[in-house]
C-alpha cells in the first residue's frame, strides 16, 4: 500500500484516535481505573480506525 493513502487514512481517523483518548482520560481524570466496558469500547474504537486506515 502506498505510504501516501496510509497517511490519509491515518489522518482520517484522527477524530475516532481522539475519541478513544479522551474515553480512556475521563476515568482517569476522575481519580478511577477504566472500567472493564469502557477499555472494551475504546479497543474496539482502535481496531475500527486501524481497519480504516489499512484500508486506505
């Protein structure tokens, strides 16, 4: 794959990257450990905007 569409894809997905950051940071910042569901949401955040950006 062209390292031009794999930068394009990255940067598409900067907004679902943000996204599963702050999910994980809101736990944090209120002095807990992310719960069980909200790790499971923000890894299946991740494998979306990997699959998106492998996909070009």
């Amino acid at each position: 794959m062209p390292y031009a569409a794999l930068v394009v894809g990255l940067i598409q997905a900067i907004p679902e990257i943000s996204d599963e950051i702050k999910s994980l940071l809101a736990p944090i910042q209120e002095g807990r450990a992310p719960t069980e569901a909200e790790w499971e949401a923000a890894k299946a955040a991740a494998d979306q905007a990997n699959e998106a950006v492998q996909a070009g």
